[in-house]
C-alpha cells in the first residue's frame, strides 16, 4: 500500500496534467487583471479558510514583490482585517463580510479575485453581488463545478477536482501565473 504522501502526490499529478485545459482562460484572466491595474484600478481578493491565506498570499505579490524587483501593485486581501471581519460578522453577518469591504473600498474598473474550492460560500457569492453592481470585474478561481460563482462572475477559471486540498494546491499554481501574465503584460517582468 502506498504512503498517504504518495497517493496525494498521484492524485495532484493527475490534476496537474488536466490543467492544459485551463491555459487560454488563464491567459485571458491575466490580461483582463493587467488592464483593469493599467487603468488605474485595483485587485481586491477574497475566500474562507485556505482560500483565506491564498487572498492575502496573492495580494502580496502584487504589492510587495514576485520574483524580479519592480514597482508596487494595487492588491488588496480582504481576509486580512480582523476588526474588519469581527465587527461586520458580528453586526451584520458572516455573509457580509467580504460585501461590505467591497461596499466601502471597491470602485468601478476594479477586480476581485472570488477563491473558492466549492464555489458555493455564500460571503464570497454577496462579495461577487456586489461587486458587480458597483462596476467591479469579477474572476472566480473555483473547484469542482464551479458551484454559484461560475455564473455569478465575470469570468471563472474552474479546477476540475473534487478535493479541497487538491484544488487549493492548483489555485496557488494558477494565482502565481496570474501575477506573472500580470507582470508580462505591464511591462514590469524582470
Ligand atoms: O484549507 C482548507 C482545506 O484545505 C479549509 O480551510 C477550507 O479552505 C475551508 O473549509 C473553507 O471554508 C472552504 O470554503 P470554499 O473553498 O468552499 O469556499
Ligand atoms: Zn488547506
């Protein structure tokens, strides 16, 4: 019997040799996030739990740094405000979380990056809502069907897995490509 450690890396290498499938949509979403930074906007991220730490990994990249030295980017997590989160979850609900900081701090030609494995977390789903009214772009990074979001967004880039994990591992590959069509396409790769 294999190792736990083996049967996951199986299990992520058949992911990882499906994700061709996802190249030209990942393409498309990089340009897309690189037009709306171009034009002065700015990429809002957004998810729960482990879709919570990839927001504020991803956001990083923008404004701290990738791989090469180069000027800051607009990225924003939404994830990271504990006061933020703690008093609309207590005031209003956990479904609000997330809408009501793209409420407050979300402009028309923004982005948000709505991750989500199930694509079924209502805050995300309201954070999506919103968003939209307010002229914002939305991107799903999703899992197994997509769930909600699929529709509810501009455009979704769906990681065909069943497992959680499997999926959060994909989205981290998919992210950092993101930020280097991003890069690529401002100008600003190293
Ligand atoms: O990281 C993990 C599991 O790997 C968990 O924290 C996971 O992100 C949480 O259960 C989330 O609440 C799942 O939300 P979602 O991906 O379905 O939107
Ligand atoms: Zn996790």
């Amino acid at each position: 019997m294999n190792s736990l450690f083996l049967r996951n890396l199986e299990e992520h290498q058949q992911l990882m040799a499906a994700l061709p499938a996802l190249d030209d949509a990942i393409g498309a979403a990089g340009r897309q996030l690189a037009a709306l930074l171009a034009g002065g906007g700015k990429l809002m991220f957004c998810g729960n739990g482990g879709s919570a730490a990839d927001s504020q990994h991803l956001a990083s990249e923008l404004t701290g740094r990738f791989i090469n030295d180069r000027r800051p980017l607009a990225g924003l997590a939404l994830s990271t405000d504990s006061s933020a989160l703690t008093c609309i979850g207590n005031d209003y609900s956990f479904d609000e979380v997330f809408a009501r900081q793209v409420a407050g701090l979300g402009r028309a030609g923004d982005g948000l990056i709505a991750i989500s494995t199930s694509g079924n977390s209502r805050n995300v789903l309201r954070a999506v809502a919103v968003a939209r009214e307010a002229g914002i772009w939305t991107l799903g990074l999703l899992g197994r069907d997509g769930g909600k979001l699929r529709e509810a967004c501009d455009a979704a880039i769906v990681v065909p897995s069943q497992v959680t994990a499997r999926i959060q591992e994909a989205h981290i590959l998919i992210g950092h490509t993101l930020c280097g069509v991003i890069e690529a396409e401002l100008g600003i790769a190293g």
